[in-house]
C-alpha cells in the first residue's frame, strides 16, 4: 500500500502505484462499487491466454452493462459516450 501524503489524483496515483510494483500483471479500479470485481479472473485470463498488452473493460461491449445505476448516472454515462 502507497500512501499519498499531499498529492491528488487518480490518474498519477495509479501511475505511481505502477511504477511502485515489479508485477507482471496490473489493474486499475475505482473502489466506488461501481464495478464487478468478479470479472477480474476473467479478464487477466484473457491477457495471459491471448498474450495481449492490456484488457479494458466497459460497459459499452457485449455482455457488459451497468447494473443497478440510477437513471440520472445512466443518462450521463450515455451523454459522455455520445
């Protein structure tokens, strides 16, 4: 664990976590309970059986959805898409 003691921001704390580890294998998710860690084995399965780079996940690929979101966070989630 990486405590950030006066910096801010997603994006350089996930940086700074990458560059804190010597994994192989990283993720990167929001701990808002907006997304399904259950998909996680799937995903890194993916990676490795596909050798691939990066896997991304989005609720705007087959099988993927979002939930149980309120219609307003639907509605905004579809206008940033757009």
């Amino acid at each position: 664990m990486i405590q950030r003691i006066g910096r801010r921001g997603l994006a350089s704390a996930a940086v700074e976590g990458m560059l804190a580890t010597s994994s192989p294998y990283l993720l990167v998710m929001d701990a808002d309970l907006q997304h399904d860690e259950r998909i996680i084995p799937v995903m890194l399965e993916k990676l490795k059986r596909e050798n691939l780079d990066l896997v991304i996940g989005s609720r705007n690929v087959s099988g993927g959805g979002m939930g149980e979101f309120a219609a307003n966070r639907v509605t905004l989630s579809n206008m940033g898409r757009k």
